[in-house]
C-alpha cells in the first residue's frame, strides 16, 4: 500500500434532508475516495451529520422530540440516501456519539491550556440558521448574508477562542502552501479574508443546554461548528488512539461547498494550531449547485432528492451526471433535459453501445472467447493517452477532465469499430481481421471499465465480469492494471448480458 489517504466530506446538518447539493459533494468524495483505493492506498473517508446547536434543538421542541429522537430520525436519512448511490465510505460520523464528545473535550482542553481561549461577554447579531455570529457590516440589507433571514440579538458571557493571533500564521501557511486551498480563485478569497484582519470569536453558549459541556466549565457547552469541525479529528483517534491519529492525520482532503470555506480554511486550522496540531493538506472547495440559477436549500422549491432522479437514471447515471456535466470548483446549473440527454449521449449511445456491440460480435464471430489483443494495434495509443490524462486531471480533481479522458477512448473505439467492419470481415470469411478488430476493442473495454470504475461501479463491474475477468475492477491497482495488455485476457469466456444503459425516452 501506498500508506494512508484520508478524505472528507463536510458533515450535513441534520436539521436539512438530503439533497442533490450533499450529493454533489458526496460523489466527487466518494470518486476521489474510489480512485486513491485503485493505487493501493490505506483510504480512510468520512461523512456523517452535525446534530449539535440551536437550531437543533428549535426544530425538536417544535416536532415534541427530544433533539437526539430528531437527530436519530434525520441522520438516518443521510445514511439511506448515501447507500442508495453507492457511496462507499469507510466511517460516518454523528456528534452525538461518545467517541466525539471525548475528542471535543479533549481538543478543548488542549487549546484552553494551550492559552487560546478566555471568558468575556458577548453583545452582537447571532443567525441561528447558520449557527454564526456577526457585525451589521456583515449584513445585507439587515439580514444574515447566506440565509437572508432575520438575526438575534445575544447578549451572554462566552468564552472566546482567540482567533485574532492566527491571522499572521495563517497568511504565511497559506503563501508557502498554495495548494493548501483550491482552486486558487478560493485560495485568493481566503488570504483576501485573513487580510481583512480576524476577530476573537464566541466559542460557548450557556443559554442553550444541546451541546457538549466545555471540560473545565461545564456549565458552557461548545458553540456548534467549533464541536462539529473537531469531528475530522474525532474519527481518526484524537484523544483516544494516539497511534492511529499519528498515522491517519493531517487528512489529505477535506471536499466541501464554498459556502463554508471560512470555516475550513480559517476558523479550523487556527484551531489545530492551537491545538498544536498539523494543518490539513488541501481544502477543496467547490462551487453550488444550481437549479434554475438558484442555489438548493431547505427553504426553497429546488430541493431535489437523490431519491427523485435514481429511480430512473439509476445509481451510475446519478453519479456520472453530477461528476461529468459540471467543472467540479466552479457553479454549475442542474436540468433534468440536461441529465437525460448526457445520459442518452454518453451512457447509452456510447459507453453501452460500445460494450453491447463489441460483446455481441466476440460472442458470435468469436465462440465467446477473448482473442488477442495486438500490442501494437491501432487502440493502443489512444488507451495510453487516455491514462496519462486521466491520472493527470484526478491528480488534480479536474473530474470531468479525467473522466472526459476515458469516454474518448470509448469514442476512439467506436470509431475504430467504425472504420474496421468486423461485421464485413467476419461475411468475407476473414477470422484472423475480425478477431484482431475485437481482440483490440476488448482490451479497450477492459481498460474502460478500469478507469471508469470510480465513477460508475456499478456497470464497470458488470463489464469486467462479461469480460471473463475474476474479482472486480477494485481489485486492479494504478496505473500498472490500466496499461495496454498488462492483464491475460485471451481465452476468457465473454457473455452478451443486458444493456448497461437502456435509452431513457422523455415523452
């Protein structure tokens, strides 16, 4: 193994159901997450739910729960909802566990003796929405600037985290780590916000009683995003197994929405450095999902289930829609005439079209055996070019560049079909062409199926299998498994099966 590779998601608010915006991030997790495995490494990747706070505890005493009983009922819908996709996360996280709450107290204590945290009394503008505190300057036409909803007025002694003396240490790890934060345009907004100059900030609450009591006070418990982000500490060990935080930490990516790039890229690595712990290695913040040039959210009418669209697209064409039809980084507009006609393009008529054709003809011109692939026949190529720009744009999480790679190898063996006529060949009596023609696309598919096996497990295991390959596409390792012929393939028995991505007709 390649040693360890730790990735995250943000942890969802479970005051929120499950949309198509947690799914945007989930997936490209996830795909990352898929691609790290393929090269041998020990992946650790977290998601889970945030269930402290406020707002919390509002929407309980509203629904006569208790706010675990609420917490229960909302968290397990993220996990049913991340199953039905196919994520495959090796931990999810909740910050009612005990694991959480001994790692919360124990980071606590860590920075409170560390001299980072100090008791005053708080006076200013609280949105419970989004669990922050602000200034009027903060506000847009009187409202919170994300929720665009009313604020509080609070007035309560807090503790204060001092925030104000990372700023300087921050601007210097942030211009001798430029990939600490992507994509740059981010990165930029982050040193544009450190610039600005950073202000102590509340950290307890004592009006409040859902929370995690601080370890010398209890009669504080922690403000709720300061608790929610020690969860990618939490879930590697810290304050329970040294060892194990020691091996998995700093986490190599944390993957979230731009709307908490402030929380990820300045209020969490002040905090570990308070802690006196080392910085994550990348944040990546990505741009909104957009439906009808609006960004999701509980309050709106966009807010589509991935439990609305899988039933018909499936769970491949879910995941390929959302990691290819958008440049992961940036804002992207959702359509359903959009899914349907890059399913029907990519998914049916070209990926499935490919597979079908060319297990068809192996199956009928062929006996279904696999003939050889030629080592120097005319795919080779284009299968070397596609892996090169497919490591190169993952390595990058350029998704839609890495995978776009892949579907024009596809588009290169389809054409090369095209071209070559094995169906002619075959008629004239030709066995040896024809059989060098699928001997070549065969191997093309095994490599497609590779590749694309991050993205679209589903149907790249299915592949592999009609292909006579034992195990699955997880089993192989990059970028060895996906050079031209590195895997005996001649001989094995081929099956035609269904087709992968049946046309989806709108009427």
């Amino acid at each position: 193994m390649s040693g360890s590779f730790y990735v995250t998601t943000p942890i969802y608010y479970v005051n929120d159901a499950p949309h198509i915006g947690h799914a945007y991030t989930t997936v490209h997790a996830d795909v990352l997450a898929r691609w790290r495995r393929l090269h041998g490494d020990d992946v650790l990747f977290l998601t889970g739910t945030d269930e402290h706070g406020l707002k919390i505890q509002r929407a309980a005493e509203e629904r006569g729960l208790t706010p675990l009983e609420w917490a229960d009922t909302t968290s397990a819908r993220f996990r049913e909802a991340w199953a039905l996709i196919d994520i495959s996360n090796d931990d999810f996280i909740r910050t009612t566990e005990p694991r959480h709450r001994v790692a919360v107290q124990a980071f606590l204590q860590q920075v409170y003796d560390n001299g980072f945290i100090e008791l005053a009394t708080y006076e200013g503008l609280y949105c419970v929405a989004c669990e922050a505190y602000y200034v009027d300057d903060d506000l847009v036409d009187g409202l919170c600037p994300i929720h665009q909803r009313p604020v509080e007025s609070v007035s309560e002694e807090n503790y204060f985290f001092q925030l104000s003396k990372f700023e300087q240490p921050l601007i210097e790890h942030y211009e001798a780590n430029p990939e600490a934060v992507q994509p740059e345009s981010k990165r930029n907004e982050v040193l544009g916000f450190l610039r600005q100059g950073l202000r102590d900030f509340s950290m307890s609450r004592t009006s409040i009683s859902w929370g995690i009591p601080l370890p010398w006070d209890p009669a504080h418990v922690t403000y709720v995003w300061y608790d929610a982000l020690i969860n990618y500490a939490t879930a590697v060990g810290f304050g329970a197994d040294p060892d194990q935080f020691e091996y998995r930490w700093p986490v190599q990516y944390h993957v979230l929405a731009k709307d908490i790039l402030r929380f990820h890229a300045v209020y969490w690595p002040a905090m570990l450095m308070a802690a006196g712990l080392p910085l994550p290695e990348h944040v990546f913040a990505h741009g909104y999902l957009l439906v009808g040039g609006e960004k999701m959210s509980k309050t709106s009418l966009n807010n589509i289930a991935p439990a609305d669209l899988v039933p018909e697209f499936g769970s491949d064409g879910f995941r390929y829609h959302f990691v290819t039809d958008l440049h992961f980084g940036q804002d992207g507009d959702f359509s359903y005439e959009g899914m349907v006609a890059r399913y029907n393009a990519d998914l049916a008529n070209n990926f499935g079209n490919l597979a079908s054709r060319v297990l068809n003809m192996a199956v009928t011109y062929c006996g279904g055996v696999v003939p050889d692939a030629r080592a120097e026949g005319p795919l080779v190529a284009h299968a070397a070019i596609a892996l090169d720009a497919y490591e190169s744009a993952l390595g990058e999480l350029k998704f839609d560049d890495g995978f776009g790679a892949v579907w024009q190898l596809i588009r290169d063996a389809n054409g090369y079909i095209e071209d070559s006529q094995p169906w002619k060949t075959h008629k004239a009596g030709d066995a040896a062409v024809t059989a060098a023609v699928l001997g070549d696309c065969l191997e093309a598919l095994r490599i497609v199926a590779l590749l694309a096996s991050p993205l679209i497990p589903r149907a790249a295991s299915a592949l592999w299998t009609r292909l006579g390959l034992t195990g699955a596409p997880e089993d192989a390792r990059l970028p060895d498994a996906a050079v031209w012929g590195a895997v005996a393939t001649t001989g094995n028995a081929v099956e035609k099966g269904e087709s992968l991505f049946p046309r989806i007709d709108v009427p």
